[in-house]
C-alpha cells in the first residue's frame, strides 16, 4: 500500500470562549478526512501495509486470507471476532487470522483511524518458527484486541519504516521480523494449522473448495449441494455455522480475493469483473467496497503508482 495521501486533519480541541460573552458549549472534535494509503512494500514478499485515516464504513461481514494486526491511532474500532464483541480504543492492537469471519464499524464518535499488517500465513509461520527455533504449525490468537502498549508502539514504529521508501531493506526485514517474534512470544495460543478444517464437516470443507476453484461461475446452490454430498437446506445450515457466512457471501469473498491478483495487472476493470464471475462492473465494486473500503480502481491505484 503505497502513495502518501495528503496530511490528515487534526482533531480541533475546544476554543477560548468569546470575548465579552458567556462561555459557549464547546464544540465536537473534528475527525480527520478520511483518506487511505495502501502498500505492497518491496522486498518484502507476503506484506500489505494500509494507512486509514477518519473511516466511516460499516465493513460487511467477511474474512481474509491472512492475518490482520494494526494499532488504532484515532477514534475507536468496533468488531465482531471469534463469536466476541470487539472495542479498539486508541493504542490497542486489534487483529483478525485467516478464515475468521469478521465485520468493522466506528466505536465511537465520527469515525476510526489506524495502520494495519496484512501477513501471508506462510510469512508468520515462518516467524514462528524461528523464534521456536524448530518447526511449528502457523500460531493461533485468541483475542481480537490486545492491551499491549509496548507491542502497539513496535507496530507503529515497523509500519512508519516499511512506508518509508528510502529505509534499507536489511532494517525493514530485521525490524519486521523482530516485530512478529514479539507479537506471536506475547499473545499466540497453542499453534494449530491453518485453516482451522478440523471444526468443520467433511461437507462442507468439500463445498467451500469447490467454490475456490468455481468462483468465477454463476454457482447453484442445487450444484454446491451435490458436491457436499447433503440438501442445499442442510448445507447451507451448515456452511453458515461452520464458518460464519453462508456459501454465497463466501463466494463473493473468494471473487474479491481473485480480482485483487489480477487488478495488479493491465485488465480492464469491466474485464476484471467479467474474468471473476460479477455480472457487471458496479456488481463488482460495490462487493469490492463492501469487502475492502476500497473500489477497485483505488485498490489499483495504490498499486501500481
């Protein structure tokens, strides 16, 4: 995630009161514009840094692919994660793993800000793995917000030198390696592979497979349910309880997972949407938005400039 995006707006504290007057009610904090930065640091394989400032959206329910850790700065984030209601107040950690369902709205007041990690599992395996100095399963969280104010201050201070694109590469591997050890030795439960199949049936692990290798076609629930081998009522019931999304919110979130690869490249955005299965470019990005907080074309943007 990287083009720096115009300075945000401080928040505005309470004024004087006028001259020659009673005092006046003071006035609201003014949030900052909302802008975002995004970021694929070079030399760094499996990072995406993202900047946000002043977020208002209301983030659909869905997952990602890879671990999620940041540090709110301003305003404050609410979430659902693990079954557990979720508050991140300025300085705490929030984070979400791979596969787990999740939503994102404003805590409080106008809106949030923060920095955030996205990590490839295999990246933070490997961390763990060193740090264990033996070979170990991808590490586990058990909490969506941490109250670490060390860790939160290492987050910053790694996110504010991978955006910096004169910093060595020899700091900006260190510095991020020594981040995760941190991370992963303080908060990490007892390791378990990812994804997390084993809670789910053998059905419908067989389904949400096949709609990662069938998410570009227009997928009947009749078809799904003959591949998970139970009624599509029966499927559905399950798939929903086993992963927190029913089949075709999973889908839209695998399409969405597929066009961000090729948005990387020179497809037209009407192209990219035909190629993952939406049926037209504004289906495209609103689930791109409602997913992401970003439309397709800044998802771009922010890549390839």
């Amino acid at each position: 995630m990287t083009r720096p995006a115009a300075s945000p707006q401080q928040p505005q504290g309470p004024g004087p009161a006028p001259q020659g007057g009673s005092a006046q009610p003071h006035a609201a904090p003014v949030a900052p514009a909302e802008a975002a930065v995004l970021l694929r640091p070079p030399g760094l394989p499996g990072v995406e840094l993202l900047h946000a400032r002043g977020l208002r959206q209301r983030f659909a329910r869905h997952f990602h692919r890879r671990y999620a850790v940041g540090v709110v700065e301003h305003g404050a984030l609410a979430f659902r994660f693990l079954g557990r209601s979720n508050l991140a107040l300025p300085g705490s950690v929030n984070l979400t793993t791979p596969g787990e369902v999740h939503d994102g709205h404003p805590g409080s007041g106008p809106g949030w800000s923060y920095r955030m990690f996205y990590l490839d599992p295999g990246l933070v395996r490997s961390a763990a793995a060193q740090a264990a100095g033996r070979p170990v399963p991808a590490p586990d969280f058990a909490s969506g917000v941490l109250d670490d104010p060390g860790l939160a201050a290492e987050i910053q201070a790694v996110h504010r030198l991978l955006m910096d694109p004169g910093a060595p590469l020899l700091a900006r591997q260190g510095r991020l390696g020594a981040m995760l050890a941190l991370w992963i030795a303080r908060h990490a439960e007892a390791a378990r592979p990812l994804p997390r199949a084993g809670r789910e049936p053998r059905a419908v692990a067989r389904a949400r497979d096949w709609l990662d290798a069938h998410c570009r076609e227009d997928v009947s629930l009749d078809a799904l349910a003959r591949v998970a081998g139970l009624s599509p009522f029966h499927l559905t019931r399950c798939f929903t309880a086993a992963l927190g999304l029913p089949p075709h919110a999973y889908l839209l979130g695998a399409r969405v997972h597929l066009a961000k690869a090729l948005l990387a490249g020179p497809m037209r955005l009407a192209d990219i949407a035909a190629e993952v299965g939406f049926s037209d470019q504004p289906h495209f990005t609103h689930a791109f938005r409602r997913l992401t907080g970003l439309t397709p074309g800044r998802y771009r943007k922010f890549l390839q400039t």
